[in-house]
C-alpha cells in the first residue's frame, strides 16, 4: 500500500506554471495534497493543464502577482475558505536578472527585489497568521539558491536577493519555533528550468559566450556531472512538507 505522506493537506505553490514549482506541485498533488498553484499568468501550461486532468479534485490554478499583498491576503481568504487554512507554503516565485555592477540601475534592484523579497515575506507572513490565528502547526518552504550563499559579480542583486531569503527563513524559524511551525529553506544548486534560456542568455551577453555555452559549462563544474532537475528539489519539498522533517 502507498503511503501519501502528505493527504489532506493544503499546499500553496507559488510560481508554479512551470520549472522547479510545477514539479512540486506534481510531488504533492501525487502525495496526497489539495494544492492552490499560483503564477503570475492567468493561463495555465500545457504542463499544469495536464496536472488538472490527472487530478481534477485536488488542484486549482490561479494567476497572482505576489507582490499585491492585498491581493494575496484575498486569495489565500479564499483558498482557506474553500479547502480549509494553508498548512503548507512553497514560496518559489522569483525572478532573474543580471549585469555589471555599474550597470546594475534602481528599476532592475526594485523588480527583483519586489518579488523575490518582499513577495517571499508577505506571502510568508499572511500564511503564517492563518496557521497561528488557526492554532494549527505546519511548514514553509522558501526558494533560496545557491547564489545567496556566496556574492557573483555580474548578478549583485538576485544574489542579495536570495541572500535575504535565507536570513527571513531563519528569522521566521525563530520565531515561529513556539508555535510548532517549521520554516526553512531550498537552496538549489543550478537547475534546469525553462529560466536557463534567460539566464543563459544574459551570461552569453555579457561574458562573451555563445548561446548554451554557459549552460553547458555550469553543468559540467558539478560534481555529478550534470544540471539538476526541478525534481530533485521536489524531493526535497515534499520531505520538509511531510511531519519525517519534524
């Protein structure tokens, strides 16, 4: 018999039309989850079209700019009147963006900023009052990388950015240790994503490369020899989902 390790939970997913969020929701829905899937457009992949045939009962798909924050307070009002308060959150919205320092002007540092901080510790904080106003515990799960660990001379603001994800989850880990709400963080190394054709771009631009020379290099410097796929880091989200990560 299989064992859903997550039944009857409730999973918010953001940025989950595709890449590393599209195959956590699949994780969880597999396991037994009821996930509200959100991306920044209002229609959804082929891929996430897909996931609603396989499990019609267990997934709704929504579009939201997380960085409203009235509008993410609404929907998750609704996701929680519909299907019951948000045990879990995945907080994987986030975007990319890159230049030399010099170069790196006020309107890129906002928009990073406005999603893969502000965004990440709203959306953090509305979910973590509906488990605390609830009296339930539960577990959030940001989206770091790699490149918050360490600073990169063309990408100054997505590495500050992510940097500020992992001292929020700590923060956050703190001080919701006393309502048994776990909180931690993912911090992929460089995964395979639709993202790459973007990334990959911009370091063809500025360092000179020709397209997929970047991609191909940054695959080989990893110790397996390969780029990870957004299912890796699913295995890992659905560990720190399930109550083996207590």
């Amino acid at each position: 018999m299989i064992v859903q390790r997550l039944k009857g939970q409730h999973a918010l997913v953001t940025g989950a039309n595709g890449g590393i969020g599209l195959a956590i929701t699949e994780a969880y829905l597999t396991e037994g989850a009821y996930c509200t899937s959100v991306d920044l457009s209002t229609t959804a992949s082929a891929e996430m079209q897909a996931l609603q045939t396989r499990f019609p009962e267990q997934l709704h798909y929504q579009a939201l700019d997380i960085t409203n924050i009235q509008a993410v307070q609404a929907l998750v009002n609704q996701a929680s009147a519909a299907q019951g308060v948000i045990d879990i959150l995945v907080n994987n919205a986030a975007l990319f963006d890159m230049a030399p320092l010099l170069e790196s002007h006020e309107a890129m540092y906002d928009k990073l900023f406005a999603v893969n901080v502000k965004g990440m510790f709203f959306t953090m904080q509305v979910v973590l009052q509906g488990l605390v106003d609830a009296g339930k515990t539960g577990s959030i799960i940001n989206l770091s990388s790699q490149a918050g660990r360490r600073g990169e001379a063309l990408v100054s603001h997505y590495c500050a950015s992510k940097a500020a994800v992992i001292s929020y989850t700590q923060s956050a880990a703190l001080a919701m240790a006393p309502h048994g709400i776990r909180v931690n963080a993912i911090s992929p190394g460089v995964i395979d994503t639709p993202m790459w054709a973007h990334v990959d771009g911009l370091f063809a631009k500025y360092e000179g490369l020709q397209k997929g020379e970047k991609k191909i290099a940054v695959g080989k410097a990893v110790p397996l020899g390969r780029m990870g796929f957004p299912q890796d880091v699913a295995g890992a989200a659905v560990f720190l989902a399930s109550s083996e990560s207590a």
